[in-house]
C-alpha cells in the first residue's frame, strides 16, 4: 500500500487541491504530493479516470506513480533516494531508487500528454534523469553536465516535455551513471496511444531486467563490477519471489521487457509462439512483427511482443542464459561429475561428520537440501512447484493461464492441474487407458487459434 510519510514542500496544496480549481485557470500550486511505496507486492493497476481509455500497465513486484492535473499538464514527484528493497522474502538490499522502491514507479502517460516531472535528489551525491528513447527538447534530456548542471542533493529540478510518440521508454541518471545505476536506480514509462483502438490489449506486464553483486550476508551492492554479477532481477526481485504473469485465457497480452544490465538476455516463454511488436523506437508494423519463442533484450533496449492466451497452463518465462536463473553462487567451484569422492569423503568425515559431497552426480540436490546460509541471502536454486523444486532462481516465473480470471485480477490462482492424459507419466509396462482409445491423438494437445 501507499506509504503517504512525507508531503515534501507541498504545504496545504496536496492532490486535494487539484478537484477544487476549475480547468483552465491559473494556478501556483506547489511540489506535487510525493508518493513512496513500502513494499514489494505488485499493486493492482490504475483504470485511467479521464482521458482516452488503455489498459493499465502491471509492473511485476513494482507500483505506477500517481499524477496530478495542473492547467492540464500532468505532473508527478520522483524522488531519487536511498532505498531498502526486499529482492526476495528474507532478503532486503540497500539500494538507491526512487520513491521508496529500486526499480522506481512505472510512469504511465498518453500520446499527446504534456509531462512535468519534479525531481527530489535526497541522495548524498548529485543526479539527473534521462529518459531513454523519448523524443524531447535536448535540455529536458538529462545528461549531467551536458543537458543541464546535476541535481545537487536537497534540491528539485523540474523535467517538462510533451509526449509526441506512445512506446514503451526508460528512465535512470546519466550521473555518475556506473555507480547509480549499479545502485539500482532506473524504472519504465510507457506511453499509450491516443487512439485506444491502436494494438489493444488485455493484459500489458512490464520487466525491468537489473542485475546486482552482493555477497551472501551483506547488503550494498559491490558497484565495480562489471559482468560478474551474483543477483539476476526482474524489477529488483529474485525468482522464487517474482510474481506471476496471470492471464485469463483467450486475453491478448502484451509483455514489455527493458533492460539496464551488463548483458543481453534471452527471454524465452514456453507454451507460445509470440511476435515483436514494439522496441525503444517504436511500434513494429503488423507486416514487419516476426514471430519468436525466445526475444534476445540488448543491452540498454526495450522489446515488447504479444500472444493471445489459448493454451491453459504454468508456462515457465526465463531468462535462457542459465546462469541467470540461479541466485548467488560463486562461479569459481570446481567441476565433479564424474569423480568419485568416496575415499576423500571418509577422510573429511573423520575431521568433520556432518560434510557431503556435492555436485558428483550433478548439482540438483542443491534444490532439495537445506544447508545453513548466511543472513540475508538465499540459495542459489530454490522456489518449489507442485511436484518438488523448480530447481530455478533469478531470472524466472510462471505465466499462469486460467479459465474465468476477472478483467483486474492479478492475484496468484495456485498451481495448474493438468486434465488427466495431458501429463507426462511413469512407464509401467503398458499404456494406461486414455493412449490407448481410438482417438488418442486428437485427445492430447490443445486446438491453437493464434491469430496470424
Ligand atoms: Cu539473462
């Protein structure tokens, strides 16, 4: 829920105020209402209240900023500060973010909106934001030292531009831009078309691909790290602690996905073909999408695709870069399969009784075993489905597809039960009754309809 703990120099001039002062007329309000957020949980999307109607963005473990009208300019509140955020249940970090959180609040807007954003920099060190891929007047561009003289800490600088283009867009400093971004500082914006018949979907997910180095047991990120990082997030979240993607069947559905890391990511969905329809620099054209299983996310790019929810079901969604789907590990243990640790392990023992041996027969028993960790940390394979451990962190979480889902219900539906014959099963000798039926065939894999 939203943590109202601070009218930053506001005054008496909160959101209140905007309902009283009729359209048009001059105003002197003061700092719009800053809104911060205490905790992690994904909050139910905004409906638009007035304005050509969309589909409200849902940010994954992540909230969207209020707004308020002023002369009809649509003002927010950015505050840049640091921030604990909880990567997973039982781990926090300290982070640098926005408004309480690391990523920062999603920005949602419309084409044709004129945006005045305020920024607070409560940080110790000056900022600026830049906001990635918009198409603005170069002083409202946010390049320290090129664009305008960095926030210093205490002070409020004031972004102002009209958003000619709807896309989907970035936002983050481009001061000391290595170290602050290492912090966690960075959030989305997304632009809706004026024309709410324009590629309308039902359900619109937004990632934020992040990445950290923290060793288990600490809290700050190590800012100098350049491609080793231990903590692959989706929104500053780590899977088992990610939300879902809930989806009624039969809904179209749009998922952004950005990213700030280091890296490229592939992030492949199972159970679907889907097609790229939007990048950074705007909309693909229905002729030019081309359809995908996995969509490679460059380094400092946005890609959006969509898919029509046919098939029911736990679609695993991931990062395909394996290692960004553990949790902290270190990448320096030595390979043992296909030792035999038997005669070593009896001399460890005698030192010490509790000792395993480990990783021989490959790595998966670290799903299941419970080893003593550091404080605030979590393992490195972890999170548990219907039928033991997922085996996955990081980079990963479900896509769960169900009958009957209202229109603005994002809550968890449970696990997916799969209809008897459409589960893979144990060899026993024979076939058990459903294969062997006359129409077996047709009885197994769901009809697709996927438009085109
Ligand atoms: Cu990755």
């Amino acid at each position: 829920m939203m943590n109202r703990r601070q009218i930053l120099g506001a005054g008496a001039a909160g959101a209140a105020l905007v309902s009283s002062k009729a359209w048009g007329q001059t105003t002197n309000m003061g700092l719009p209402e800053a809104a911060f957020m205490d905790t992690a949980a994904t909050q139910s999307p905004t409906r638009p209240t007035t304005g050509p109607d969309y589909t409200p963005v849902v940010t994954l473990n992540g909230w969207t900023l209020p707004h308020r009208m002023n002369n009809g300019v649509k003002e927010f509140h950015l505050v840049a500060e640091p921030v604990e955020r909880e990567l997973a249940d039982g781990m926090i970090a300290h982070l640098w973010g926005y408004n309480g959180q690391s990523t920062g609040p999603t920005i949602e807007a419309v084409e044709g909106d004129r945006v005045r954003i305020f920024v607070t920099n409560r940080l110790p060190e000056h900022t600026t934001v830049h906001w990635h891929g918009m198409i603005l007047p170069s002083g409202m561009d946010g390049v320290g030292g090129l664009s305008h003289p960095g926030i210093p800490p205490g002070k409020t600088y004031v972004y102002e531009f009209d958003l000619i283009k709807s896309g989907t867009f970035m936002y983050h400093p481009h001061a000391d831009e290595m170290v602050q971004m290492a912090m966690g500082m960075m959030g989305m914006f997304v632009v809706h078309p004026k024309d709410p018949a324009f590629m309308p979907v039902d359900r619109d997910f937004l990632i934020m691909l992040n990445a950290f180095d923290i060793d288990p047991g600490t809290y700050v990120p190590r800012i100098m790290e350049m491609t080793d990082f231990n903590l692959w997030t989706w929104n500053s979240r780590i899977f088992p602690d990610i939300d879902p993607l809930v989806v009624n069947k039969g809904d179209r559905v749009r998922v952004r996905v950005g990213n700030l890391t280091m890296t490229n990511h592939p992030i492949h969905m199972h159970g679907y073909d889907f097609k790229v329809t939007c990048t950074d620099g705007g909309w693909v054209p229905p002729e030019a999408q081309w359809p995908e299983v996995s969509i490679d996310i460059p380094v400092g790019a946005m890609r959006a695709y969509e898919f029509d929810a046919e098939h029911l079901g736990d679609w695993a969604i991931h990062c395909h870069k394996s290692h960004h789907t553990m949790n902290a590990m270190g990448h320096d243990v030595p390979t043992f399969i296909g030792v035999d640790k038997r005669k070593l392990t009896k001399q460890i023992r005698e030192l010490q009784p509790e000792y395993m041996p480990m990783g021989t027969a490959g790595m998966a028993d670290m799903g299941v075993m419970e080893m003593p960790l550091p404080d605030n940390t979590v393992p490195m394979m972890t999170g548990w489905g219907p039928y033991g451990p997922i085996e996955m962190g990081g980079m990963f979480s479900v896509v769960k597809v169900r009958d009957g889902i209202g229109a603005d219900d994002y809550s968890d539906p449970g696990w997916y039960e799969n209809p008897p014959g459409t589960q893979a099963y144990e060899w026993t000798g024979e076939l058990p009754d459903f294969a062997q039926v006359h129409d077996a065939k047709t009885r197994i894999t769901p009809k697709t309809t996927s438009r085109g």
